[in-house]
C-alpha cells in the first residue's frame, strides 16, 4: 500500500530552526509537495520538490532523497505565525496525490 | 484569500436531511477536487473532475453525489449522512493534473450531522 509517515506534533522555541520529517512509499513518484494549515483556514503551497537536493524559499526550505523516500521541510528563524500544520504530500504515478496526516508544529516564546 | 471560495463554511445537519455545499473558483484551472479531512487523519479524496468530466471517486458512498455544471463550479450533494461523515470538507482546483501543478484549496466547510 501507499502510505506517508510524519511526525504527528513538534514543539520549538521562537527564533529557533525546526525540521518536519516525511518519509514515503508510493506507487511511483511524480513529485513531493507541502502545504500549511493554519487551523480553521485552507491548506497553503509552500514548496514543490522533483529532483534529489534543497530547494530554498526564504525562511523555508525543502529537501528530497527519492532513493530515501525522505523529504524534510526546514523552517529557520521560527515566528509566532509559523505555528501551524504541515502536510506532506507525494504525487504517485498516476498523478493522485497521497497525503500525511499532518505535523502540528507549536511555536513557543 | 485562495482564490477558491467554498459555502457555507458550516453546516449542521440531521441524518435525513438533504444539503448541498458549493465549491466556486476563478482561476481558470481544469481540475477540482472534494477532500474530506478528519481530525489526525491524511486528507482523503474523494472525487476529481478534470475539464468537467469526472476522473475519480475513490469508493465514496452514494449518499455523497458531487456536480459539476461547469469548470468553475463544483457541488457536493449530501442525503441522508451518518455521524461519522462530520468533517471538514474541502474544495481544491489545480490548472491540471500533472506533476508540478500545486492545488489551491477553500476553506472548507465544517460539516457537523447530528
């Protein structure tokens, strides 16, 4: 089966760096995507990743290993605002994307 | 502010009641999609329709009818729903279905069946 694993909940200071592990197995691979969801609001499109590396997006980063199936989102200088869930989300080979059920990510003073 | 507007944005229901949430975007895009998200749960997809033709529906009970009249507009139809249908219900569109398209999403509407 296809499934996507990522941490549930993570707790980070104010200022601080996180990183949001996602880890999948899918039925071929079409690209990995994030979103974020401020409770109560739409899912957002933070970044979209296809070849192996880091791709940078200000205070956010994206990372993929497809021979790893790994992908991890990088959040620096972390700010109140930033206190939200992150959705992984794999594109598999018939282009339907698998989703993870989220990481609430808890920013503290 | 997405660019995809879903109403209502709440909704309580009783089991034979019959309800319809509406789903509008007008960004041009080919694609829409109904998700149904559960707490602590992956967001589940329900049904995709790509220029107005539905492509998917992934096993979702017939008590759950989408429509869509044309490709700025989608309905999901709800009859005689069960309690564990209560979720968040979620209206996306992407420019199409390859890869690298990112979906844009509505808020969603928060369906309560009592």
């Amino acid at each position: 089966g296809q499934n996507i694993d990522q941490p549930t909940e993570m707790t980070a200071t104010e200022g601080a760096i996180v990183q949001i592990n996602c880890t999948y197995q899918t039925s071929g691979f079409n690209g990995l995507f994030w979103y974020q969801q401020h409770a109560g609001e739409a899912p957002t499109f933070l970044s979209y990743n296809v070849l192996d590396g880091l791709e940078e997006k200000g205070r956010f980063s994206s990372f993929l290993s497809r021979s790893k199936g790994y992908s991890y989102l990088l959040l620096k200088e972390l700010q109140m605002k930033d206190s939200a869930s992150y959705l992984c989300a794999v594109m598999d080979s018939n282009y339907q994307l698998i989703w993870g059920a989220g990481t609430k990510l808890i920013i503290k003073p | 502010e997405t660019g995809v507007t879903q109403t209502p944005r709440h909704l309580v229901m009783g089991m034979t009641n019959k309800k319809s949430l509406k789903c509008e975007q007008h960004l041009g895009h080919n694609a829409m999609y109904w998700y149904k998200q559960s707490a602590k749960k992956p967001l589940e997809l329900m049904f995709v329709y790509n220029f107005k033709e539905q492509t998917e529906n992934n096993s979702v009970p017939s008590r759950f009818s989408p429509e869509c009249p044309n490709s700025s507009h989608l309905f999901l139809h709800l009859h005689t729903l069960q309690p564990e249908d209560s979720a968040l219900y979620l209206c996306a569109s992407s420019q199409d279905r390859t890869g690298d398209t990112e979906a844009f999403f509505g808020q969603g509407t928060r369906l309560t069946v009592v």
